[in-house]
C-alpha cells in the first residue's frame, strides 16, 4: 500500500509500505475513506521535535473495517468507523474514569501510520466507533475531524468547565482552537472570545459561534480579555497550543476560581509554580480523550448539527501528502484533509 | 501593645509596637484571644523569602471585636469571631463564586502582624465571622486553627475534589497536612494515606482518620502509592509543602484523570510542561479561600464534631514567640500557639 513517511525535518514522501496484517486478536484492519495532517504533525516536520529515522505519519482516520482478529466483538467489516490516536481497551478503571487516552493498555496510533490506505488498528472494540450506517461522502470530513481535532477541541471545553452564562476565550486558531469554539458554543457559552489576527480563520471562528475576535497576543492579549471582562479575565480558557507563551496568556487571562483547559501539546514549557498558585486558575488537559465524545460527537455530525468538517480547507490526493504538510507549515492551510 | 516581629532570618522579636486603630470605615479592632506560628512564616524565617527590614508577623487570629468602623454592620464589639489571612469584602464576583483570597479588594493580614495583642481587621463586614456565643476555652485552639491551617487543609481536600469511594494522599505532615486528613475523613474518602516519616505526626494523622501511612518521598513515596492503588495513583492528593520535589511527588501520585489539590506556598517550583500534559491530572490550589469554609468550620467545631485544635503541640505565651518559631523549625512542634 501506500503510505506518508517522514524521513527528516521538511522530508514528507508517498512510498509504497507493508500492507498491515491483523498481529493480534484484539485488532482491526482498516481501509481509510480519509486521513489528514495534524497539527502535532509540524512538530517532527519542522524539527521542533526528533525524528528518529523513517516514521510512518498520521493518526486521524476514518474507513471502513476490512477485517477483525478472533477476540473483536463491537466491530465487524463492512462497518464504518472512527478511532483516535490513542487505541485504548476502553475497559480499564482510567477508561472507565473517561481518560481513555491514558488508558493501562494504550497505544499510540501514530507509529502505525494513518496517512496511508490501510490502518490495523489495536484494541479495535475499545478504540473504533461505529456510525450508524455508510456516510455520504460530504459527511466524511466531518467524521474525520471527530477522529482528533473536534475531539481535542472538545476535551479542551470540558476541561476549561465551558457552561452557560460562562465567558471563554480560545488561545490557538488551528482547527483545535476553531473547533474548541464549536464546543463552546455547543456547551452553551454566553460570550465566546477567539484570539486569531488571520482572517479566513476569524471567519470561521465567528462561523463556529465566537462572539469577539481578539488580535493581540501575549500581554496584550490578556489585557483584552481583562477588558471583556470587568478587569476579572475569563471563566473558561482553552489553550490549543502548547508554547510557554500560549500557556502564560492562558492562566493570565483566566479570572480567579477559573478554569484553563489546556489540548495543545505542550513543547518546552515550564510553568513558574509561584504565579500558578497564585492565580487560583484550575488546571487540566492533556491528551484529549477523544473516545469519551465520539458517541455524542458522531451523533451531532450525523443530524448535521455541527460541521467541524469545515475546518478542512485543503483537500489532496494522499500522493501529495508533502504539499499538504509544505501548506500547513506555511499556514497557506488551517487542516489538509488526505485522499488515499 | 506587644508584637512579634521579624527583623532578620532567625531573628523574632516580641517588642512595644504601636496600638492599631481605625483607619478607614469598614476597619475592626480585634483583642487576640490566640495566635499562632504557621508554616509559611517560616520561610521568610529560615531566610528563603527576603526579609525587608523588621517586619510585623502572624496572621491567624481569634478574638473579641473592640471597635468597629462607621460602615461595619455584621459584626460588632464584644462579639468573638475568626477571620483568616486575606481580608475581603465578600461581596465582587470573585469572592461570590468562592475564592475570598483573590477579592479584588483584598488585603493581606500578614503585613499588619497578628501575632500580637490587638489587630486591625480591615473589611470586617467580609472578613470575620462571629462565633454563636463566648467559646469556652478548650475550644479556642480549634477555632484559631480555623483561620488557617484548618481552612487551608479543607481547601486542599476540596480542590483535590476529595469525596467518598476515593483513595488520597496527603503529601506534608505539618498542620496543614495533618488537617488535610481530617479534611479528606469528613468528606468522606475511602482511603486516606498520610506521607510522613515522624511519629508523633503519623499518630496524629491516624487519629485523624488515616488509614495508612508512607514513610517513603520521593521516587519511591510514588512507588508505594502506585503500589496501594493497582499501579494507578491515587484518585486525590493534596499538597501541603510548596517545594519542587513535593509537587512532583503529588502529580506522580495521582492517577489519570484524577485531582491535585496544592496548597503549600509554592517556592522555586517550575512544574514541566510536558509531564504535566501527559499526566492528565487535575491541578488547583492556591492560597486558600478560608472565609468560604468558616461558616461550616466554626459549626463543626462547636458541636465538637472535629478537634483540629490539636494540632497545637506547644502553648507559649507571646513574649516566647522565638521560641515558638525555633521549636517549629526545628520540628519539636507541629504548631506553636501563642498567648497574648
């Protein structure tokens, strides 16, 4: 089969990989109707973190089983699934807990390498997620945003407490940041504040349901959202970055008693202890947990209720996976959607 | 009157200084029934927090109102009442939503030296809470220990979203730990591990409701609460030190998913980015938010429902106040109570 392979910072190429065979009873062999470039992609790509010779890239998908090992019962080919970037046995006291993305048993799906036509994908009944019957092709975009970036964005409003009445700024205008204003907006926000100085991208904030676009960053950044807010800062404030700048402006623009829910993956930051204890900010975030939403998420893209797949703005051929990397990089793209 | 005041690191003097008045409407004057030696006075102490020029100390107190501002109306002169370490007007949005330390128009005590005769009080109406009637006198060191360290191990335990069916973990063994125990019993926790290696102490705790003790720090106070919990964390551990190693301690302790609530007043703490995300805990703390619990503390005391007043291991009349911070650096004493 075909699949994308970062050999070097900047190296993207299509080459011909081993198909993938079912290893274990509990796996899944899927054949991807989509997969796309993350955001957490451009870390290795631009060099920001190691790569460590050949990499198989991707862990967004969707498609559509091909086969099961003995042990999978939730599944079965011919179904339409959606998984995330972590497989998880869904059964475990962490997943119970709906942390599932530290589940006792996970594995990143991310080695296996989802920018590809084939996926296996392990611990298939706890990671894959049925939908309810064969999406037309205009819904799979949206399917596939579901796979990481709406589930981030989401996982990233719940753990910023985003409710009714609340105020919440957004730091981040990737497709996490934008989707983080759909699940605002979804939980019910009264005022939703995005922080982007990209036009397309403010657009589709206020698409989403943000209410004010703020263009500063860092200090000034914060000093807005005190203005939008009686001088407090924010109820709610999800960070969808993960630089030390993203994370100050975060906790400074959150009130006292506020809550940061943080989904960016967090590079080189170091978080003074003095200045957090003293904020009175709650803290929380991580690897979202995207298998917790995808019931509730797959359930509003099939009655149309959302389209987070609008976040896509680019769409490839799979062979052309280092254009659509080479067009997130230079921000020419908010999310490259990849055609196997 | 009779202060203590701070002039240099080991330095504690109990000198003439002079008698607080009324200086602004919403002001009351208090006659101290006890005071006390905390444990953040001992970082300016022991020299790790600067010490500018002599400066007055203490600021957990009890007493009986003397005088009151023109514009003070909830309480009034003869009546016995608590306060805690911030004054607040308990009344701005953020005092509402529970976090008195953060008001906007707070005050710190600390700077106007409770550990004296008589203390001005500012912002009574929001600040102090009467007592039902005269305490008796065995229940003066429970309601004192209600101003800080009482309040502040309670809003460990509840920033720890300590509750029934979980396993938590005490990590700091001074009053605030020890009380971080009684905390984490009254609201209800299965299992309450209390990390300290001194036995007066560890007696202390299980007579607070511990159910188990580690001796162990470190790597290896992980390893044992790894060990108690299926190799998960504990769902709940509050922090009552402030250092780097203690911190890390109580994030590796806690499982996925699960709550730190850090109450120790940070010092050189930089928490790591990436370890924080991948942890997926829950982080909040701060300088407690005592007046939101005294209502609820005061009545768990009169009715002798709880006896945090124990914690006082040595009883000094104020003019032994260096003793008093000698004996608790030097841990003799848990906690120095002091007469004036």
């Amino acid at each position: 089969m075909r699949g994308a392979v970062l050999y070097a910072p900047g190296d993207v190429r299509v080459e011909e990989r081993e198909d993938p065979r079912i290893l274990l009873p509990t796996d899944a062999i899927i054949r991807l109707s989509a997969t796309c470039v993350c955001g957490s992609d451009l870390w290795p790509y631009r060099g920001v973190e190691a790569v460590k010779g050949p990499a198989p890239m991707g862990h967004e998908y969707v498609g559509v089983v091909q086969e099961v090992g003995s042990e999978v019962k939730n599944v079965k080919p011919g179904q339409f699934v959606i998984g995330s970037f972590f497989a998880s046995d869904n059964t475990c006291a962490i997943c119970q807990a709906g942390y599932q993305s530290s589940c006792i048993h996970r594995e990143p799906v991310g080695g296996l390498g989802a920018q590809a036509e084939y996926l296996r994908v392990p611990l298939a009944d706890g990671t894959l997620v049925a939908t309810p019957g064969t999406p037309s092709d205009d819904l799979i975009p949206s399917l596939l945003a579901a796979s990481d970036v709406l589930g981030t964005g989401w996982f990233g409003a719940v753990a910023a407490e985003v409710g009714p009445g609340k105020t919440v700024a957004v730091v981040g205008d990737g497709a996490v940041g934008l989707l983080a204003v759909l699940a605002a907006k979804q939980l019910g926000a009264e005022r939703i504040i995005a922080m982007s100085r990209h036009e397309p991208r403010q657009e589709l904030a206020a698409h989403y349901g943000a209410t004010h676009i703020v263009t500063e960053r860092g200090d000034e950044g914060v000093a807005r959202i005190k203005e939008l807010t009686d001088g407090l800062g924010a109820h709610s404030v999800i960070e969808a970055v993960g630089t030390q700048e993203s994370m100050m402006q975060s906790i400074r623009s959150t009130r006292p008693g506020g809550h940061v829910g943080y989904v960016g993956v967090a590079h080189n930051v170091q978080l003074p202890g003095e200045e957090l204890f003293f904020s009175h900010v709650h803290l929380h975030g991580g690897p979202a947990p995207v298998r917790r939403f995808l019931p509730e998420l797959i359930d509003l893209i099939w009655n149309r209720r959302i389209d987070p797949g609008k976040v896509f703005d680019l769409t490839l051929p799979l062979d052309q996976a280092a254009e659509g990397y080479r067009a997130m990089d230079e921000r020419r793209a908010i999310k490259v959607l990849l055609n196997p």
